[in-house]
C-alpha cells in the first residue's frame, strides 16, 4: 500500500497556513502575520512576555521587538507591576480592540473559504488527527529534556 509521505502533508499544512495569512494579510494590510497571531493571543487576556514567547514558541527577544513595533502603532499598552517593576504584562490597547473587530471580520472570511470545501466532520476528523501527531510530538521532546 502506498502511503502519502509525512514531508507531503506536513508541507500543504504549511502551504494552507501560508494562503490563509495571504488572505488575512489582503483583508487587514496593516499587520503582519506574526503582529496578527500576537493580538490573537492577547485578545485571550494580558500576559507577560516569557508565557506568550513560549506560546508562540519564539524568542524572548523577538517578541520583545514585535511587541515594541505594535505598541508604537498604539495597538498594545504594556503595563509595569506595582509590586515588582521588573515584572510587566502587555495587553490590547483600545485601538488594539478594536482592530480586532477587523480581525474577526477577516478569519470568518477565511473560515468561510475553507468551509466552501470541506464538511464539518471532515474538519473534526483533520483536528482530531492533528491534535494527536502535535501531542506525540510535543511529548516525545517533553520526554527528551
């Protein structure tokens, strides 16, 4: 039997990935793919740098230059602890909010391309395979440390 290759399928998962930040990236001209995926995050709560860095699974120091570049565009505040002044969170400004008023918009574009060619349960059965091969994966180096 043949069997599609794993570099196959892991590519046009990257290339999927790719169209679809094409397609934000035309709705909301404004932002970068990585500046879209860091508001994403904050939209779910203010953090500190160290937990987002490790979500985004970047750089302390990249995201420290992305965070700099959308809080000068007004998108993120960053606040200082009153308790330890080395400690800060950043989370979405009011223009930030509403940015991602945008934001929404343009995802449910997107979702709505992809559902024009793809049922629900063919969307649950992809999730669920995904899910599994990233927990392998994420547990095999988990295992490593």
């Amino acid at each position: 039997m043949n069997r599609v290759s794993l570099e196959k399928i892991a590519y046009k998962i990257k290339t999927i990935h790719k169209l679809s930040m094409k397609h934000m990236e035309r709705q909301v001209p404004n932002l970068t793919p990585e500046q879209v995926e860091l508001l994403c995050v904050l939209k779910e709560g203010s953090m500190n740098q160290k937990d987002m860095a490790k979500r985004l699974h970047i750089s302390e120091a990249t995201l420290s230059v992305r965070i700099k570049r959308l809080v000068d565009s007004g998108y993120l505040v960053k606040e200082t602890s009153l308790e330890d002044k080395r400690y800060s969170t950043v989370k979405l400004s009011e223009i930030g909010e509403k940015e991602w008023e945008n934001l929404e918009s343009a995802f449910n574009n997107t979702k709505k391309l992809v559902t024009e060619v793809i049922s629900d349960e063919e969307l649950v059965m992809i999730d669920e395979v995904v899910n599994r091969v990233r927990q392998h994966l994420e547990d095999a180096l988990n295992n490593k440390q």
